[in-house]
C-alpha cells in the first residue's frame, strides 16, 4: 500500500494523475500526514517549500494546510490507504492514452479499462464499447477492428474500425485490450488447444498466465479465510491500479525499493516481454478490515461513475472563450441528431409505406438535405477546432488555434445562400395539408410520432434550421461581449455575427408565426372535437389546468386560450393522450372578474360569456393573474377585430348544445372514446403523453406562448454528472435541454433518449449544506419530494445551465403576440 502511495505521488508531481486542485491539495495533505505527521503549520510550510508535490502547488498551500488540519491522529497507514482510496475514486486513473482516428480521420484517443474500450475526444469519453458487448477484438496492418454482437450494433454496421500510428503500435494495443477482455469476461477455467503441427494461423498471443491464476485463486478462496482474502485483495488492487497498463502486473514484495526509472524505461522499450511470477504470501499479516475492495471486479456495464470535482481543467483552457465554443460544439451535435429524425428516419418511414407524393417529397428532402450535409461537415470542423484548441499540437503554444470566429464566419457566410431558409414556410404548410388530405400519410405521421427517436412533436423538427440561427446569435453575442476590441478572435466574430443578425431579421417575422402555426396544429393532433384549429388569423395565448367550479364542486380541466376564443377540456377516462373539448368561449363580450371573496375559492375568477358564466380557480395566485391578464389582453384585441369568432366557431366544434351541463358532457365523452377511438387508442404510448399539455395536466400549471419562445432561445446539451437524492455515485449521461424537459442520453451519439425529465414546475438553485454535497458546479433540481443533482465541468458550464432552465422554466406574465406592433417590435430587438 506504502508503494502505490507513492507512486500515486509520483504520478501527481509528474501531472499524470488528472485532477482538480480540491483533489490535489487532499491528496497532498495525507501524503504530509504520512511522512511528518500531525498538523503543524511553520513545519507544514517548510517541508512544502522543499518538496513538489504538485505543479505550482504554492497557489493551492492554504487548501493543502486546512485539509492537513483534519487529519490530527491518522496514522501513516491510513493516510496511505485514504491517498488510494481517493485516487481510485478518479475516472482517469490508470487510463493510458492511445493516439487514433476514426474513419473520417478525426483525432481520437483509446483506451482500456474494467469496462471495455474507451473511446475519447480530447479528455472527454465519448463512446464505452462494453466487454460483454464486444464479439471479436482483431488488427490488420494499422487497423484495430472491433466486432460487437449483432443485438447491440441493430441496423448499423457491426464492426468498428480505428487506425492508429503504426503496426507495433496497432498491435500493442490488442495484446492490451485482449488480456482486459479475457479477464474481466474469465468465468472458469480455458481448455487447453492442441497446437497445429506445420501450419498456424493468426496470432499466437494468448492472455498471460498470471490472469488467469489470479482469478482462479480469487474464486477458491475460503470466504472464511478473512487473512488470505485481505492478502489477495492488496494484490489484486495492485495489479488493476497500478500505474502502468493491465498487461505490466508489478507486484512489489513489501520493502523492495523501486527504481521507476529503470522501469519505465523497459516498458517503453518492450511493453510486453515481461513474464513475473505470480506469487500470495498466505503468512503475511494483515492487521483489521481491508479497506481495498475494488469496485472494478464487479460488472461495470453500467454508466454509474464517481468521478473527481472538475475534471480535466487542468489540461484544458480555462479560457471562458474555450467553453462557449464547447458550447457551440455540444449544441451542433444534438442539432445534427435532430436533423437525422426527418433526414434519416422520418424518410425512411414515408418510403417504407410509399405514403409521401412524389412532389411532397422532392419539396422536404431537396430542401433539408443540404442542410444536413452542410452541418456534418461544420460539427466535423468544429470538431477539429476544439481538438486543436485542447493544445496536443504546437498549435497550443502559439495560440493559432484558441479561437473560433473564423470557423463561424467562413459557414455562417455559407449558410447564407441554402436554400431551406427561403421555403421553410412552403414545406410546413404543404405537410401539413398532404396529411389531412391523405390518410396513409397521416397514418404514418402519427405512427412516426410515438417512436422514441420522435422525442419531440414532429412538425417541431422542420422549424429546428430557423431556430440554429438564433442560437448562433445568441452565442456569438456572448463571444463578443467576452473578448476585448483587441483580441485577434474579436474581428471574425463580429463579422459572423453581422452575418447571423442580417439573416435572422429577415427571418424573425417568419419564425413567430410558423412556431405559432406549429403549436397549433400539435394540438390540432392532441384535442378531441375541433376539425380545424389552425383556422387563418388564430393565434395561440396559454394553455394550462385550471379547476373549473361544477354541480359536482371543482373538476380538474385542462385550458386553451387564442386570441378568439377559449376551450376547455378533461383528459379522457379511456386511457387515451387526448383531451376532449367540453366546450368553447367566444372572447367577443367576455369579462373576467376576481371572485375569490363571493365563492371563498383560494385563486378564484368568473368568466362571463354570451353563452355561459364559468368559474374557475388556479393552483396559486400567480398563475390566476398570468390567466386573468392574458384573457383581458386577449378580449382587448378582440374587441379590435373586424371578424367575430362566433362566424367560424360553429362549424369547427362538435361540442354539447349550450344548456348541457358538464356532467352529461364528461358521460357522452366515456362513451364516445370507447367506440370512435378505439383504434387511436391502440396506437397510444407512454412516450406520445410527454408534451407540454400533459404535464401541464400533472403539474397544475400553465405555459404561454412567450413561455414557449423563451424556451427556444434557451436550449442546451453537454456531458453532465447526475445524482440522486438517497444515491451514493454520480452517472455520466449527455443531457439536453428543450421544449421545458431534459432529456438523456448515454451518449451524444445515442438516436434516442433513456428517459426524460419535464422541468415545468421544478426550482432550480445551488444545494444547501444540508443536502450533503461537496463537490464545486452542482445545482439541484427540486419539485416536492423529487431531488436531483447535477455537476458540471467548469464555472462557465455551470452558469449556463442554471441561466436556461431559469430562464425556461420562469414564466413571464404576458404573451407577447398581443402587444401592440410596435411593442412587439422594440421587444424582440
């Protein structure tokens, strides 16, 4: 344990161990408890100055000093075993980098560990390809091959292929990978194959024997035996954390000194000619509990982590410049994954059932296509940027790389001139007329909805190009404010901007009024009992539950406020996503009143029609004034209008006659789902219930339409750590934030999300003392009992998903689609 104590020291003064300096000076103060003993500050200061321990460890010496002041009685021992405990905890930690491409000739980075080959992007784990996933490991010249079996890889191809330097190289890394594999998938013991006479083929290498006794002996050990199981653990979490790879076991006897030099030395020369003798030595003694117990024995498919506080920052910039563009980097590929919902998935439905005219088809794709194409080659030179930017070149040195203004400028100025921007209008619209018009289509449009690749509605995707430019604004604007007049990145970014700016004025009209139109055909697919909600000049205001006061007292109704008119609705007792209408307002001579004190209601309101007077209570005094106020501005503009909602509202509305009361409504509506929606109802999943309307149901609130467009502006994806209220380890997972929900991913390169969060309704904030949580960047997730916890990589990062869900999840009071022309206008500049 002394010996891996110290090489852990070695590693941390050779900046091999990657860490945040919290770690370090932790670290750090149980190695000076280890080697002088209890806390002494003038002593502490001196042997400080006269040992390194760390790279420019004088800017951490004050947390180095307080952590040392806790430690007062450890004894060596326990300091050591508290440095490997620590260590072990790293996810780094014995991950030795192997320099590789990809197919497309992307700089990666492998590796090996417990759970399988690692792929990376700089520092950052991109992919985990799983021993129990994996069916063949095999090179070819500079080619390393992985084969994986066919139930993980489905449709795709089922072997992987990376190049690395050199044929040796090449061929290191499998001897590597096959001795993980071999023991961490052993379950008994290999027979023997009888050798060819004349003739082999293939490689000879087989794993080391050294593998495979350690793990018989750790299978027949007597469970009772507490002295020789302690002794093999101390030998087995030698092997697995030393230092050097899994193939290069150094098993030091207890008091032999070490020359790491020398050893160092021999392996870069012949990493695996080493062939030592696997020893236990069942009279050692071993005093109390071992506390070395590795985690890594056990079956680590999963994606659960314990990793250290900050990660990486060491050996990246820490430039906030750095982290916008990580941003760009992040959010581009989870654009280019929405993309592939229409481009790959969406056209791959429509062909298989041949449910798309030919002159539909030519109009989406032809459009979108370029789009698509245009953006894999900008995520790929983002990519590359970024890979440059994290400094494994000269190019760090000289700083030719530490931007990104010029990458944006080149592509926004080609951006420009696609042809999608021009006809986004034309090909929503003519969807959605093709899938009123034709059955088949609309058969499969719906089906193509509740698939899990579909995490969002459909027609929401085709708006995502338009919506990319006012990311790309936003972001830039962010980049701009950053750098100074005279930074060398500031002029190209300026520029970009400009170019950004000219195209997304041109379009803003545009957007709000298709994000509009879209939201209104989503309910169109959503609401029983209305033939043509998106009827000209309707405009979309709030939806949201309110509890509507009835003979029976208050009953729960989901609400839809638009600038004629307002529905209301319960979700059907069948079991089916759909919310069918009760009935529908004229706003044309509506009034609304507070009536808390008549009905001694909490958040109450009358709303008086021509038709009827309904009363109706909101979950908190904040949500009746959104409603009250939006209804008012909305009965404002009606009265503004030429036309009166009631010459259109007849022949859309298949509701009760006016004297009908709600319960003889709530009864036609259980028979009717039963034997008109049956076949609607077979096609329904848990999946399709995930929209803003159904968690406005579950969480008693309510969304605008400004809601909404705040929501699009602030959309985010990256790698974050999360953890549960009662959980002990925090999970890696890819995470993205849109349409009020989270959604994650194991990877970003997954098709579809694990499972997903509505954030409507939850409280975003710092954790408190109380929560127990001691790592730097979290933010804790909060509705009712319902907590959670996420981490994040740096300050930057950590601000920013805080300033979106906010942002998104703090409903403004008004929809700004019913100020006046001129309000409208100063507010979106």
């Amino acid at each position: 344990m002394y010996l891996f104590a110290l090489q852990i020291k070695r590693d941390l003064a050779e900046e091999r161990l990657t860490c945040s300096d919290n770690t370090a000076a932790l670290l750090i103060s149980h190695l000076l408890q280890s080697e002088i003993g209890d806390f002494d500050e003038s002593e502490d200061r001196e042997h400080l100055k006269t040992n390194q321990y760390f790279p420019n460890q004088e800017r951490i010496e004050g947390k180095i000093l307080e952590f040392h002041r806790k430690h007062v009685g450890q004894t060596p021992a326990e300091s050591d075993f508290q440095v490997l405990e620590i260590a072990r905890k790293l996810e780094m930690y014995g991950i030795r980098f192997h320099p590789a491409s990809d197919r497309e000739g992307t700089k990666i980075n492998l590796a090996v560990s417990h759970m399988g080959v690692l792929v990376f992007q700089g520092n950052t784990k991109i992919n985990t390809f799983n021993w129990s996933k994996v069916r063949k490991l095999s090179f070819k010249r500079k080619r390393f091959l992985v084969k994986l079996h066919p139930e993980v890889c489905g449709p795709y191809q089922d072997t992987l292929e990376f190049l690395l330097g050199s044929r040796d190289e090449c061929k290191n890394f499998w001897k590597i990978c096959v001795e993980y594999h071999t023991f961490f998938r052993l379950f008994d013991q290999p027979k023997p194959k009888a050798k060819a006479v004349l003739f082999t083929r293939g490689s000879s290498f087989r794993y080391s024997f050294w593998l495979y006794m350690s793990s018989f002996y750790f299978l027949i050990l007597p469970f009772n035996n507490v002295r020789l199981q302690l002794r093999f653990t101390v030998t087995i979490f030698k092997t697995i954390f030393s230092p050097f790879p899994l193939h290069l076991p150094v098993l030091f006897p207890p008091g032999l000194p070490v020359d790491h030099s020398q050893l160092s030395s021999l392996m870069l020369k012949n990493p695996l000619g080493l062939n030592p003798t696997f020893q236990v030595n069942l009279n050692a003694a071993v005093q109390g509990s071992s506390p070395l117990l590795s985690p890594v024995l056990s079956d680590a498919g999963g994606a659960r982590v314990e990793e250290d506080d900050e990660m990486k920052r060491k050996r990246y910039p820490a430039d906030k410049a750095y982290f916008i563009a990580k941003e760009i980097l992040a959010t581009e590929r989870t654009y280019l994954k929405d993309l592939e919902v229409i481009t790959v998935w969406f056209r791959s439905a429509v062909i298989k059932e041949n449910a798309m005219p030919e002159g539909l088809m030519t109009l989406l794709f032809s459009n979108i296509d370029p789009i698509y194409e245009f953006h894999r080659g900008f995520l790929k030179e983002i990519e590359q940027r970024l890979s440059l930017w994290e400094g494994r070149t000269s190019a760090y040195v000289k700083g030719d790389y530490q931007r990104i203004g010029d990458v944006m400028l080149r592509n926004m100025r080609t951006l420009k001139f696609t042809s999608y921007l021009q006809k986004h209008d034309e090909v929503l619209t003519e969807l959605e007329k093709a899938t009123k018009r034709l059955k088949k289509l609309e058969m499969v449009y719906k089906e193509f909805e509740l698939q899990k690749v579909c995490y969002l509605p459909l027609n929401t995707f085709l708006l995502k190009p338009i919506q990319r430019l006012m990311h790309y604004r936003l972001i830039l604007g962010r980049l701009c404010k950053h750098y100074t007049a005279e930074h060398r990145d500031f002029a190209d970014c300026r520029n970009a901007l400009k170019e950004v700016t000219e195209m997304t004025s041109q379009l803003q009209h545009s957007l709000i009024r298709l994000e509009n139109f879209q939201k209104l055909t989503e309910l169109q697919h959503d609401l029983i009992g209305i033939d043509n909600l998106t009827a000209p000049g309707r405009e979309f205001i709030r939806e949201g539950c309110l509890y509507k006061l009835t003979k029976k007292g208050l009953q729960q109704r989901m609400f839809f406020l638009f600038s004629d008119m307002l529905l209301y609705t319960s979700k059907g007792v069948t079991g089916t996503n759909q919310f069918k209408i009760h009935g529908h307002l004229p706003l044309h001579g509506m009034l609304v009143e507070e009536s808390e004190n008549e009905w001694a209601v909490p958040h109450c309101f009358t709303i008086y029609s021509a038709q009827k007077t309904i009363v109706v209570a909101a979950s908190t005094r904040l949500e009746m004034g959104k409603w009250m106020e939006d209804l008012n501005m909305a009965i404002e503009m009606a009265k503004k209008s030429t036309e009166k909602s009631d010459t259109f509202l007849k022949p859309l509305l298949n509701s009760p006659p006016p004297g009908s009361s709600d319960e003889v409504s709530l009864e036609q509506e259980s028979e009717d789902d039963i034997h008109s929606s049956r076949s609607s109802l077979d096609r329904q999943s848990h999946h399709r219930a995930n929209t803003t309307m159904h968690v406005c149901w579950y969480r008693n609130t309510s969304v605008s339409m400004t809601d909404h467009s705040v929501a699009v502006e602030n959309q985010l994806s990256g790698y974050l750590l999360r953890k549960f209220k009662n959980s002990n380890g925090w999970q890696k997972l890819w995470v993205v934030f849109t349409n009020f929900c989270l959604f994650f991913y194991k990877t970003h390169q997954d098709d579809y999300p694990l499972a997903s969060l509505p954030l409507l309704g939850y409280g975003v904030s710092a954790p408190v003392e109380a929560d127990g949580i001691q790592k730097d960047y979290v933010f804790k997730l909060q509705f009712k009992s319902h907590v959670y916890f996420f981490r994040a990589e740096s300050k930057y990062t950590f601000e920013r998903w805080m300033e979106v869900i906010k942002r998104a999840t703090s409903s403004p009071a008004r929809s700004s689609l019913l100020l006046p022309k001129d309000e409208k206008d100063s507010h979106t500049d």
